[in-house]
C-alpha cells in the first residue's frame, strides 16, 4: 500500500467541507450529518492506515491537523451563523482551533515539529464531534451537554498545546 492513500483520505476530508457547509446552510441535517459522519471515517482511516503500515508522510504530518481544523472551524462558524450555539460557546470553542491553527502554522514556518495531540486533545475533539453530531441527528438535550463538556475540556487541551509549544520551542529555557 502507498503512502498515497492516507493522504488521498485527507485530501478527501477537506474536499467534504464544503460540501458539508452547502448541506447545512439548505437546513438539510440528515444530509449535513452523512457527510459529517463520512468525513470523521476518513480522518480515522488515514491515521489508521498511516500508523499500521508506516505510511506516515512530512505532508500527511501537515494535512491532516490542517483537515481536522478546517473541518472544525467550518462547522463551528456555520453554526454560530445559524445562530445555533450560544454565543460565547462558540467564540471559546472557535478561539481554540483558530488559535492552534496559526499556531501550529507559525511552528512549522520557524521549524518546530509538529505538536501531537495529547490524550485530553484527543478526548475533547471526539466530545465535540459527537456533539456536532448529536446536534445534526437532532439529538436533544445530549448535543448542548456534550457541546459544555467540550468547552473546558477544549480550554484545558489549548493550555497544554501552548505549554507543549513553548517548551518544543526551547522558550522557557531561555526565560529561566
């Protein structure tokens, strides 16, 4: 197998997004939701199939965080313009991603490897999917519990990116 195919499986993922947003903005869930659904199983096949095969690539290291933040940004500014999650839900879980994308953007431009995901990262990206998701399937009240278990856990997760961040950067270091 070639390292191709993970990375055709981001590339797909990214080329879902708008698709998605077209969806959802008709007020088509079900249809939005499929999509969601399909684009989450491609993110999980090319980290599958990259860590089970060595296929892992210098692009796929790139592509895939770049996917999962497009993805959740999309979703999340389609929902704050319809209006759909509190406002300050929202800016806190939009803040985030946002944040780690320049962030990691700016890493990678002054050298910096990529920062992996911690366990808690990981944690609060499925809670917030599953409540995306909850939310698209019209699953009341579990889509707003699972969104206000998402915020502090995705407030918590951003602390830890940023100290990964300074201490990969050797920052610290020079500070003390």
């Amino acid at each position: 197998m070639s390292s191709f195919v993970p990375n055709l499986f981001t590339l797909i993922r990214i080329l879902l997004i708008p698709v998605f947003i077209l969806f959802f903005l008709q007020d088509n869930f079900y249809i939005s939701g499929f999509i969601f659904v399909l684009s989450a199983i491609t993110d999980f096949m090319d980290g599958y199939l990259a860590r089970k095969y060595d296929l892992t690539t210098h692009l796929g290291k790139l592509l895939d965080p770049l996917a999962d933040k497009l993805t959740i940004i999309s979703i999340l500014f389609v929902l704050i313009y319809k209006n759909i999650l509190p406002e300050l839900l929202a800016v806190i879980l939009l803040s985030r991603e946002i944040f780690i994308l320049f962030g990691s953007g700016l890493a990678y431009m002054l050298g910096i490897d990529v920062i992996n995901p911690s366990p808690i990262g990981k944690l609060s990206i499925v809670i917030l999917y599953s409540a995306l998701a909850a939310y698209l399937l019209n699953i009341s009240p579990m889509d707003m519990i699972l969104f206000y278990i998402a915020v502090p856990l995705n407030i918590i997760s951003g602390i830890d990116y940023i100290l990964k961040a300074f201490r990969k950067s050797g920052i610290f270091s020079q500070i003390l």
